[in-house]
C-alpha cells in the first residue's frame, strides 16, 4: 500500500500532473494515518491540520481555528508546561498565524523559549519569533541579550541559530548591540558560521549601512577565504555593495574575473557542482557584479573578454540540445553581461547567437528570457531583432499572460515613428483585456508617452487619446487630456481653411456619436464638451439648440461631476456667444434654461461663476461679443513677457517725476522679519489668496513696478472699481499660479511634439533611411503589399505618401479581417511583421544598395509631398539606379547623394536645401508668425477687454491712463487666457475674457473614425497631403534610429564591427 | 533579494510562508490569495515566471514550480537570476524529498518545523547561503540528530554541536 502510494507521488513530482492529485490527497491521508507516529508526537496537532483540510467552508476552517486559538490560549497560560508541550504550542501557534489568524498572545513565550538551554527548544523559540516578530517590535529587546550570549555559545548550532535570528530581528539601533560578536564570528573554524556571520553583516549592511562604514575591508577579506562556500556568501554582499558604489570596488574588477575563471574550469571540489556544472550559483552572482564594474568602462572590459568567452563555450550545449536549466541561467548572466560591458563583437555576436537560440526554443521560460535577452541586444544593434520578428509575434500572440507582458515591453522599447500605430494598436488591445487599474495605468502610461513621442499624425494622436481615456478613465492624469485640447486647438500651423473645418466636424461627428454611449470616464466628458462648445455649431451642419441640448444631457447624466458641468456650462457659453456673435436671436431651450437655473443657484462658486457669466452675455450687443468671443479665436500664441517692456516710457517718467525705483518683493519684505517672510513667500508662490493676508492690496506690483506716488490718482478711479479690481486680481493670482504651474511644463511639451515629431533634418541621417524603404521594396517584391501600394506607385507624391502611416495601415487592417476570415497566419504574421519591424520576414538578405537606389527615388518624390501634379517617375529610372546602386552595396551613404544626382530631378535642389535646413529655425519660423500675430491681437484684446470691463464693472475707464491700464489689463486678460487655454474648466473663473481662449487653426481630420474599428483609420487624402512633410520628417529620424546598424544581415558575425571594430 | 518564500497547495491554503521583510498578518493574506489568484490562473506549460510589481512592488517577479499538490513560489528582485531560482527550488524539494522519503503535501505541513529549518540552510535572510542538496542535508541531519538524541537523553546535547563537518 505504502510503497503503491510512493510511485505514485515519485510520479506526481517528476511530471507535476495535475491527475494524480486527487489520489495524492486520499493516498496522502491514509498514509499519514500510518506513520505519524514517527514524525510528530502530538495527536492533537495532527487532528488540527486534518480537520482544517477537511473544513467544508470558509466559515467552518475558521471556527475550528478560532476554537484552537481559545485552547491554546488557555493552555499555554497555564503554570508549569512542559518544555515538549510548549514547543509544540508555539509550533501550532505559529500554523494558525499563518492561516491568518492573530496569535500575538503568544509572541512572548516564543521570545521566552529562546532564553531556554534545550537547543531544541531554543531553535523553536528562534524559529517562532522571526516568524512572529518584526525588527522593530517591542519584544526584541527581550531577545537581543539572548543573541549576544548565544552567539558567544561554543556550541555551533546554537551560534547558527542565533545567526539566522539576528538577520530578521536587528534593526538599527541593536545592530551595535550584536555587531562586535558577529565580526569575531567571521574567524570561527566552522565554515557554515563564517558563511552565515557574512551574510548576517550583509544584512546589517542593507539595514544601515552607515553603522557598517567601517567594515567594508571586512568583505574583500572574506572573498579570500579558503572556503568557497564562505566566498559565494561575501559575493551577495559585495553584488549590493558594487552596485551602491561601483568606482570603490574597481580595483576587485581582476579578482572577480580569476574567480570566475576557476570557477569556470571547474577547480572548485566536486561537491560544489550542479548537475555537472560548477558551482553554477557562484557563477552567476559573479556575472552579475562584473556587469556592474564593465558597465562603461572599457578597460574593465577588455579584462573580463577571455573569462565571458570560456564561460559561454564551456555552458553552451551541443547541437539540438536545448541545455540544462542551470547552464542556460549562466549563459543568460552571460548576454546580460555582455550587453551591459563595452563587449567586442566577437562577444556581441555570441550574445545574438544565445538570444536567438532562446528566443526558438519551445520552453516557455527560455523564450521569456529570449525576449529578455533580445531588449537588451537590441540596445546596441537594433536591425538584430529584425531577424527575430515573427519569434516576437509568436510571443506577443501567445496565451501566456507574462510572456505577452514581456513582449510589450520589448516592442515599447523598439518603437519608432514606423511602427508606433502598429504597437500601440497592441498595446491598446492587450488593455482591453486587463482590469486591475495598477496594470492599465503602466501601460497606459506607456501609450501616451509613445504617441507624444512618436505619433505620425495629429488626427491619430487624437484617435489613440480618446481610446485610452476611454480604456483607461479616470487612470489617466488630466494633463494629458489638456494636452489633447491644446492639440486640438493648436493643429499642425497649417493654415488650410477648407481643411481645417472638415477636419472640425468629424471631430464634432465623433464626439456627438461617442456621447450616446452609456458610460463614460469623466475626462473624455470633458474633452468632449470643449469640442462642442468650441467647435459645435462652426460648420453649421448642428443648430445651436442641437448642441446645446447635447450639453444639457451630458451634465444631467453627471449630476455628481462639476468639471463636467463646468465643461458643459462652458462650452453652452461658448455656443451662446457665437450665435449672439452673428447676430442672431439666442432663446435657450427649457431644459437648458433649468440647467442654468441650477447652476446659479449651485453650491460650487465656480459653477455659480460660469452661469452667471453666460447671462451676462445675453445683455451684450453683437459687437461686442464677437470680439470677446471670436469664433476660431482658439489656439493664438500668446506672449507673455513678464518684463513688460512697453511700460518703460512710462516708468521712466514716474522716476523722472520723482518716484522711488522699484524695489524687488523680497527685498522690500525682507526689511521686516518673521511675519514679512511669510507674507512674501506665500506671494511668491502665488497662492490663492483665500487665507488672511496681510499686507495691504494698494501696490498692484504686477502691473505698475514703479508703485510711485504719481500714479495713484490717475490709476486708481474710485472706490467701487478698486474694489472690482481687488476681487479680479485675487482671481488672477489664482490664474497666474496656474499659469506657473502648467506654463513651462506645457509650452515644453508642444515643443516636443513638434521637434520629435519632424525630427531630426540633417543630411548626415539621409543614407540610413535606407532600410525602411528597402524594407517597402521588399514587401513590395513579395507581393505582400500588392492592394496597399501598388495603384499608388503612379505619381511620386502619392508614392511618398505610401510610404508614411496610410499603407500600413492599410496592410494591417486587412490582416486584422484576414484573421477574422481565415486562420491564414503565415501571411498575417508576416504583415504584422513587416509593420512592426519594417521588413519581410522572408527576405532579409537584399543589399544595401537596394535601400540605397529606393531610398534615392523616395527621396526625390518627398520633394514637393503636396504637388499631386509631378508627372510620374518612370519606373525604368528607378529600376536602372537599383541596378546601379546595387553594385555599391556598401557605401549607402555617398551613393545616395549621387544617385539624386543622377536621376537628374529638377526638383533636387529644393530637397537638397529643405534636407540642411535646420529644423529649429523652422520651429521659430512656426512658432514665430503666429505669436506676433497673437501679441498684436492681444493688444486688441487687451482694449477690448477694457471696454468689457467697464460694462462688466459699471464703472468709468480713466482713459488717460490708457497706456498702462490697457498694458495692465493686457497681463490680466493673458493670464485668464492662458490659464484658460491651459485648462477650459477653470479658464472662465478669470472672467469672460478667457472665454475666447483657444484659437483654431486645428487638424481634427480623422476624429469621424473615432469611435470606430482600426480598419477605417486611412485618413483623407486632402489630409494626408498636408502631412506629408511631418512624414518624412518621422522617417528620417526613424533612419537615424536606425543608423546604428546599416549592416543588414544579423546573423553576420561582423555584424557589430561598424560599432565596435 | 528573495522578499518571500511560499510553499501554497493547488486549493490556496498556505502551506510555508515565509517573509524576509516583514509582513504584517494581514498582508500575508492578502498576498497568498493574490498570489494564488494569479498561479491558479496559469496553466500546465507556460513559463515560470510572473512579474508581481503590483503586488510587491516595481521589478519583482514570483519563480514558482508547480509540484504534485504543491506551488512552490519565491518571490524575487532583479538582483536575482530567475533561471537559477528555479533551480534553487529544484534544490529545496529535492532536499525536502530526501528528508522525507518521497515527500508529499502532509509531510511539509506535519513538519512544519523541519520544512522551515531546511529552508532556512538554503535561503537566510533573503539571500542565497547554500544551494548544494547534499550540503543542507548534513546540515540538518545535524540538527535531527540533535533531536532524537535529544528526546532520549537532553545531556548529550552539548556533545553534538561539536560534530565535525567538512565538505569534499
């Protein structure tokens, strides 16, 4: 029966099936029935832990626990236990801890066994404690004499035990308490107290490393020990060590490498191996610190070639084997060593060789750590994971949840502008099957920064935002929703009317159609609303009323949500404005009207705020709110110079006048003390100043440095206007605090955009282009591509166009419904590959020269992406410079520029010179026309706005302080629209002023497909024209990605020579 | 770092936990049934290995080893080789199975104690102090000893922590 049960189990562990369980479990039983008496004396124990296992419920198990709990508790108490009995107590205690239950009644006689002298119940008591007790509680100090007086104990299991107690019980301030014994113990004849004394220290050392300063030496010391199961334990210290301070150990850099070398030829005592591999363990911590010491230092590298080598020929298997588990962990530490050392390419390439034999292994584990390997190798040669695509996509497809994970990961490391829609797309979709909010915030973390980064388009920056807040929710930080707004608003500063309006109402379509969805995260509400309010009514295709009862809806089916009623609020404003801006008769409708009513009568001030000033419109002529509030008026730069300049001639003559010079606010403050410093540090940061404040309000510093006498009379009117004024500028504080915070942050952000979008134009980068396009060619030669491209080859515009986002687009739509039709996957996975790594999974062997020859007439076609009209490039042309540049294979870069030459384009010269334009002189050029056009509007505005005002506060304009007052203003109404454009629920707070926020010249292209499936993304051909130069813009600096590795076959030994040779 | 060694059988009943940091009680329980949610919803042949960042933090992984009725799950940082890991399980069963002749789920929870002492050779505070199955069993054999002898005469126990011990 017994020995029945036995092969049975043998069997269980050898394969882990899971069939044998049930019989495990009755075999297991009955079996312990029969021989329990020879491992545990206690019957009651045992009846314990079978009646937890035999527990029916959840409720049953806790009542049989709960019951033991009031038994132990009653007995444990009880005056003169055995030693035997206690021992067993504490033993039970510690079972019912671990099923969760609080045992903390019986933590001080644990702590009371350890004083025992029975080693036996000594242990117990040790073992018990660190189980139970943390460093820091109350009961250690009970202990730590125990541990001194043990660890002095000649006897050395009891020092052993002591040992391991004090790694989990000594926090700071005991670790002197036990220091000095632990050190002496490292001279002990045994070598497992040496071995476990190092590793108590190197606890000590990750607990306060500061009470271990002095001891550092101690560890180099160890390392030559005569034992080496002593100089494995010092390697774990001195891996922590080596990594907080890599300079200080530089000088070991040699000892480690002899180390592992006789490691590696196996002159350690047979007893140190692994399934015949020595001493495996040691070999990878020792992999692991020279990672850490040839990290960038190419000295120490060159110092550890030989050993890396030896090691990976002495572990790699032979041919078809796969290898053990152990050799393959050793060979892994090898890659990552070799990625993290400045490596030759000997090394390089056997780094690539590994990887790729992981990376095709059938075991789950090696393929995870292929995937691994493979990010790391594609650090420094990117084109090696070209080879390995459909590996990749295998792994990204597979059912293992953490495979998938791994992949992603790997593909976030290798996007570029070429195939960022493809692995966002995947990423997109992997989010939908997640639900636990700690997942779906990294990834989509990792989706905005990848389509801030990388995106092709506008319109698709768009699409992919509205998906992650749809996915993502309330996940996602507001910033990025304010981003997608100034997007919006801003587009891409290319001023095409007719465009421009489409591109407005898809957007609106979009959003219209996403709203009649049931549930949705508030910050899509939000941008939602923004998008109606500025955009709404502007093509005219919605009444107002449409619009508006839209808004109302959407505020009602958020009743607890003021931002989205502030939106909502806003945008109805917004849409108000403008029909009174054309003249025509606004009458809100019921359920707008009660809405307002609401909102005037709502506890929030800011929402009271918003609907109040939507009243006030009513009051206003035509005029007058089309100024304030111009349709289109989003998206004008505005310059904010806070030095002021125009007010010089103005300040001159006050101090001419006898005022006294400004004086800065800490320097005025810093006069007095204590209260004054407060005062001043909470101006500086601008806080809203709902608190006590207590200097007085009469110097309006931001406006009038000089604060003189002269002004006074003329700038400050009577009491009622200075008193509008007080409340404007506490308000504005509040703006301009916003402005503070969001100002750098965000201008910083569009800016990237911008640049990392077009990238980089220099012509240095030109000849890496090459493999992109080649990678087109190839696809195009294995007809894989046939539908996407083929018919566009015609005119070379079109030809350019191809080659951007569209046709991948197109390519792996179709694979999607390819899927759906048929598992045809050989193909479909070729595609996908092809879109995620920009080449043919077949054909990897074409030259250089190929890339070369399609690069030159892609090239020449990007010339004037807008002119549909060029006449076609004849096909023979290019074909002749394929052939010619073929014969080159090598020297893609000078190639290319003849070729240009060659093909004898007229249209040469412009690329030449758009190609050594500098693109940041492009920006200030972008940048530059609209901010001077905004700062001239805003002047206007900025009188405007006076006029505004005064109807606003009722109260006179002194005009003959005109100039300053406009200027004063003029800072106000910036700050509002600032802060406005910045964030549109808070804009109106400053005012109306700000409700003309955000100009438009906006590309909202694309936003139609917005709630649809990945297939209807090929934007409109109107748009895609217009994109062409940020296109060839993304590609290029997808080339210089690229750069690194022109060379196109990685399985190539040379292949990392153009780095390292 | 190891942060945590579990042993948890297929029905999520802990078996061994232990903390190298501490873990307050409930924490514990919490991470065995996350823990066991996660492994219990992977099937036969997918890798070892689960990245745990939301249930330990950033860069930790679970290595676990499905065996008969049993997971065996140490918890990992980057500084530890998840490959080698796996072995180390490999060396702590095979150890439990020498101790235990053919070792099964009751044998580790009678022997609650012993299960932690074996451990504790291997893994000591966090860090990996003995990864050779022969080693850990003199070792324990040592402290058994110490036991039996113990049980029959609690005089001879000094003698025994005097037992000479040499490798190779």
């Amino acid at each position: 029966m017994e020995s029945w049960a036995n092969v049975i189990m043998k069997k269980a562990f050898k394969h882990g099936s899971q069939n044998t369980i049930d019989q495990l479990k009755t075999i297991g039983r009955e079996l312990s029935m029969g021989t329990q008496g020879n491992w545990l004396s206690s019957k009651e124990y045992l009846d314990l832990v079978k009646a937890i296992g035999e527990a029916k419920s959840k409720a049953e198990e806790e009542s049989i626990v709960m019951a033991e709990i009031e038994h132990l508790k009653k007995r444990i108490m009880e005056p003169d236990v055995p030693r035997k009995k206690m021992k067993e107590y504490i033993i039970r205690l510690v079972y019912v801890e671990m099923l969760g239950h609080d045992a903390s009644f019986g933590y001080i006689y644990a702590v009371k066994m350890t004083h025992d002298d029975n080693l036996l119940c000594k242990r117990s008591g040790y073992l018990a404690t660190t189980l139970f007790l943390n460093e820091d509680h109350d009961l250690i100090i009970l202990i730590v004499n125990t541990i001194q007086k043990d660890l002095k104990s000649d006897n050395y299991l009891v020092v052993c035990a002591a040992l391991t107690a004090v790694c989990k019980l000594i926090n700071e301030e005991t670790i002197p308490a036990v220091l000095p014994q632990v050190v002496d113990l490292l001279g002990h004849p045994k070598e497992q107290v040496r071995k476990k004394a190092v590793m108590a220290l190197h606890r000590f050392q990750q607990r306060s490393p500061s009470s271990m300063s002095h001891l550092l030496t101690k560890f180099r010391q160890i390392l030559c020990d005569k034992d080496p199961s002593v100089m494995s334990a010092a390697l774990c210290a001195l891996f922590d060590l080596v990594s907080a301070d890599v300079k200080g150990f530089k000088n070991l850099t040699a000892s480690f490498v002899s180390i592992l070398k006789q490691v590696a030829e196996h002159r350690l005592p047979r007893a140190y191996d692994y399934h015949r591999t020595p001493a495996p363990f040691i070999q990878i911590k020792l992999l692991k610190i020279l990672a850490l010491l040839g990290a960038g230092d190419k000295h120490a590298s060159e110092n550890m070639y030989s050993v890396l080598m030896d090691v990976i020929k002495r572990n790699e298997p032979g041919k078809g084997d796969p290898g053990s588990n152990i050799t393959n962990a050793i060979l892994y530490e090898c890659i990552c060593t070799i990625t993290a050392i400045m490596a030759n390419s000997k090394l390089l390439g056997l780094a690539a060789e590994i990887t790729s034999r992981f990376l095709k292994s059938d075991s789950h584990n090696y393929k995870y750590m292929g995937i691994d390997a493979l990010g790391r190798v594609i650090e420094i040669n990117p084109d090696f994971a070209e080879e390995h695509q459909l590996s990749v996509i295998d792994c990204l497809e597979d059912q293992d949840d953490t495979l998938k994970r791994k992949t992603l990961d790997l593909l976030y490391k290798m996007t570029k502008s070429s195939n960022v829609e493809v692995i966002v797309d995947r990423m997109i979709s992997y989010m939908r099957t997640l639900s636990d909010a700690h997942n779906k915030t990294e990834i989509a973390t990792r989706i905005i920064e990848l389509t801030e980064r990388f995106a092709p388009s506008n319109q698709w920056f768009i699409q992919t935002m509205n998906q992650v807040f749809e996915l993502a929710g309330d996940l996602v930080p507001v910033k990025v929703a304010h981003d997608l707004m100034r997007l919006l608003s801003k587009g891409a500063g290319e001023d095409d009317e007719e465009a421009d309006s489409l591109l407005r109402s898809s957007a609106v379509e979009s959003y219209l159609q996403l709203l009649a969805e049931p549930k949705l995260p508030s910050i899509l509400l939000q941008v939602a609303c923004w998008v109606l309010g500025e955009y709404g009514t502007v093509d005219g295709t919605h009444s107002a009323d449409d619009i508006i009862g839209k808004l109302c809806d959407v505020a009602e089916a958020h009743p607890g949500d003021n931002v989205v009623k502030g939106y909502a609020i806003t945008a109805i404003t917004k849409i108000c404005a403008f029909e009174i801006g054309a003249g025509r008769e606004v009458e809100l409708i019921p359920e707008c009207r009660s809405f307002v009513d609401d909102l005037l009568a709502s506890h929030s001030t800011d929402l009271q705020q918003r609907a109040y000033e939507l009243q006030v419109f009513f009051g206003l002529g035509a005029d007058l709110v089309r100024k304030v509030l111009p349709v289109n008026g989003s998206g004008e730069e505005i310059e904010f110079d806070r030095e002021l300049p125009f007010l010089q001639e103005f300040v001159d003559s006050a101090l001419a006048n006898g005022a006294r010079p400004y004086l800065d606010e800490n320097e005025r403050l810093g006069v007095d003390s204590g209260m004054s410093s407060f005062v001043s540090s909470s101006r500086s940061h601008h806080e809203p100043s709902h608190g006590l404040r207590f200097e007085a309000y009469e110097t309006p510093t931001a406006a009038i440095p000089s604060g003189s006498a002269a002004a006074p009379s003329s700038l400050l009117p009577d009491f009622e206007e200075s008193v509008t004024e007080l409340t404007r500028s506490v308000r504005n504080q509040t703006d301009s605090s916003q402005v503070d915070l969001l100002g750098p942050e965000v201008a910083r952000l569009r800016l990237d955009g911008v640049q990392r979008k077009w990238g980089r134009t220099s012509g240095s980068s030109q000849p890496s282009l090459a493999p992109t396009p080649a990678s087109e060619q190839q696809r195009r030669d294995s007809g894989v591509s046939e539908g996407a491209s083929s018919n566009k080859e015609s005119s070379p515009a079109e030809l350019w166009d191809g080659d951007g986002a569209e046709p991948r687009h197109e390519i792996y739509s179709s694979s999607f419904e390819g899927k759906k039709v048929e598992r045809e996957i050989p193909a479909e996975k070729q595609r996908l590959a092809a879109s995620l790594f920009g080449g043919s999974s077949v054909q990897k062997g074409s030259s250089g020269g190929v890339k070369g020859g399609v690069k030159a007439s892609k090239a020449a076609g990007n010339v004037r992406p807008g002119e549909k009209g060029v006449p076609p490039r004849p096909a023979a042309g290019s074909g002749k410079k394929k052939n010619w540049s073929a014969a080159e294979p090598k020297q893609a870069s000078s190639s290319l520029m003849d070729l240009v030459d060659m093909s004898g384009d007229d249209s040469l010269p412009v690329h030449d010179a758009k190609a050594s334009y500098d693109p940041f002189k492009e920006l200030e050029g972008l940048l530059g026309v609209p901010s001077t056009a905004a700062s001239s509007t805003s002047v206007g505005l900025g009188k405007s706005t006076m006029d505004f005002m005064s109807l606003y506060d009722s109260a006179p304009v002194v005009s003959q302080s005109a100039s300053s007052l406009a200027g004063d203003s003029d800072v106000l109404s910036l700050s509002h629209r600032r802060s406005g454009g910045m964030d549109g629920a808070n804009g109106v707070e400053g005012g109306l002023i700000d409700l003309n926020i955000l100009p438009s010249l906006s590309p909202l292209a694309g936003l139609g497909e917005l709630a649809q499936s990945s297939s209807s993304l090929s934007p409109s051909t109107g748009v895609s024209d217009k994109k062409g130069p940020s296109r060839q813009h993304s590609l290029q600096k997808d080339a210089a990605s690229r750069q690194v590795g022109v060379t196109p076959t990685g399985a190539n030994p040379a292949l990392f020579q153009d780095l390292f040779g | 770092m190891i942060l945590a060694a579990l042993i948890m059988n297929t029905q999520g009943k802990p078996r061994i936990t232990k903390f190298y940091d501490h873990v307050s009680v409930e924490r514990q329980q919490e991470i065995l049934r996350v823990v066991y949610s996660v492994l219990s919803s992977r099937s036969g042949n997918l890798c070892s290995f689960v990245e745990a960042d939301d249930i330990f933090g950033p860069d930790t992984k679970l290595v676990y080893k499905h065996f008969a009725t049993l997971y065996f799950v140490f918890v990992i940082d980057s500084a530890e080789s998840e490959l080698g890991i796996l072995d180390l399980i490999q060396v702590f069963v095979e150890t439990l199975d020498r101790c235990f002749k053919n070792v099964c789920e009751l044998d580790i929870v009678y022997n609650f104690g012993k299960v932690h002492t074996i451990l504790d050779e291997i893994v000591m505070g966090g860090q990996v102090v003995e990864t050779s199955s022969a080693e850990v069993m003199k070792a324990v054999q040592d402290i058994w000893k110490l036991e039996r002898v113990g049980e029959l005469n609690p005089a001879n126990i000094r003698g025994i922590g005097h037992y000479k011990n040499s490798r190779s």
